[in-house]
C-alpha cells in the first residue's frame, strides 16, 4: 500500500473523561485536522478550536452516529474543550512541551529555553474525589449540569456554567461596554423573585464587598482553566507566567519561527 492509497491516516485513539464528566474519544489527528486548527478566517471568530474537536473527537455511544454536531461542540462548557484539547495534544506529541521565548524583563531579554510536562496540567476526572494537583491543573465541575444553584442572602440563585458560545460572546463585547460582572452577565445568573427566576442585568442593589462574594461563588462552581507555566529565568532571575494556550509549540511543536 503506498501513500495514496489511504484517504485518511487513523491513528491513535483514547478514551477521556472531560472535566464536567463526558466522555469522549479522541483520534490522533491528520493534515486536515491541522488545517481547521490554524484556519486563519476561523481563528478570527475563535472558531478554530470549535471545528477541531468536533472533528477529533467522537461520541462515546454505541452505533454509528458518534459524531459531534459543530452546534454540541459550542455548548461545550468551556474546561471540556480546553481539556479536550490540552488531551489531543498530549495524544498527537507526547507530554513533552519544549519552547523557547524572551526573558520578559526588557532589560535582560535573553533567550529561555523551556520544557514542561503536560501531565502537570491534567488528572484522574474520574475519581470522584478528584483535587486539582497544583493551582494550574485542570478543576472539575462540581455538577454535570449546565446551571448551578445556590442560597446566598436568604435568595435563590442559578446562572448557566460558561460555554464556548457564550465565551464567544464575551470575546465580542467591546472593551469600553465590559466590566467586572461580564462574567456574570454572560452567564445569565437570575435570583428567584415569588417563584420566578429574574435575570440580573445590573447589580446596583449589592455593595461592592457583597459583589465580590458573589463572583466568587460563581467562580467556585463554575471555575475556569489557567494553564499557566511558570518560568524562572537563569539569567536575571525573574519570574514570568506563559499562557499555555498562547505558545505555538503547543500546537505547532518545533515550528517557532
Ligand atoms: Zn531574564
């Protein structure tokens, strides 16, 4: 058999649980999967990320209709796709990520050449007394839900956990129009008013110390991911945080131009 006569290579595959408790299985990924990820028209409306996974990943049901509508991969609650990303990573390279940037202390701006171990960022999702192994790792969702409930001042209060389409949204907000409760807007939270849920639109009613609580609790049950590296330079010592998501060799390893 040579080259051109396979359609599609297949290679690899696996079996995840994600952070809200879905599972998935994940397919190494080919030249065309590639070209979703670093479609550059996609990457404007963040669109990339969505049309990967749903092309990567598959259903964990029986029968043949396994895979994700582009639709169900957007109302993925955002830590899913990002784990599920982080994940197909891992399955495509190896737990290995070696890359090399700029001191970002201006004054000594010397190179750095940094390797890190993916698996820092990941655990056992399915141990249900799963905690996070560093502040960096990948956190669960208290409840495979898609609204969290809780009292707070003697009120009722839901709010729907983040997806990717409403992180979208968020994205498109001017920056002059977002604030501090954007998050909380975005995610729809409504207090129980006589029976009915009300959907909080401004926050007037609440001191800035009582808004504070509030975020956190969101926070709580609907936490987000920080796949932060940190990195000491050997040169000047300084101490700087890279964005996992933000570093080409993630996706592109030994690519950097
Ligand atoms: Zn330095």
């Amino acid at each position: 058999m040579n080259l051109f006569d396979k359609i599609a290579y297949s290679g690899k595959t696996k079996i995840i649980t994600l952070p809200s408790g879905l599972k998935v299985e994940i397919r190494e990924a080919n030249g065309a999967d590639e070209e979703l990820l670093s479609n550059n028209s996609a990457a404007l409306n963040g669109m990339n990320l969505v049309n990967y996974i749903a092309s990567v990943c598959k259903k964990t049901i029986e029968g043949p209709d396994k895979n994700f509508l582009i639709e169900e991969v957007l109302s993925f609650k955002v830590l899913d796709l990002y784990y599920a990303t982080l994940q197909s990573r891992m399955l495509n390279f190896g737990n290995l990520l070696e890359f090399k940037d700029i001191c970002q202390n201006a004054q000594c701006a010397k190179e750095l050449e940094i390797t890190h171990d993916l698996e820092e960022f990941c655990g056992n999702l399915e141990d249900p007394n799963y905690k996070p192994k560093n502040e960096y790792a990948i956190k669960k969702y208290p409840t495979s839900d898609t609204h969290s409930v809780f009292t707070w001042m003697g009120s009722e209060f839901r709010f729907k956990h983040l997806t990717r389409e409403m992180e979208m949204k968020t994205l498109n907000i001017p920056a002059t129009e977002s604030n501090k409760n954007t998050p909380l807007i975005a995610r729809e939270l409504e207090a129980k008013k006589d029976s009915e849920w009300v959907k909080l639109t401004f926050f007037s009613m609440f001191s800035a110390k009582q808004m504070a609580e509030l975020r956190r609790k969101v926070a709580e049950l609907d936490p987000l991911f920080a796949p932060y590296i940190e990195v000491i330079c050997p040169h000047c010592r300084t101490h700087q945080l890279f964005n996992l998501f933000n570093i080409r060799d993630f996706y592109y390893p030994g690519e950097s131009l």
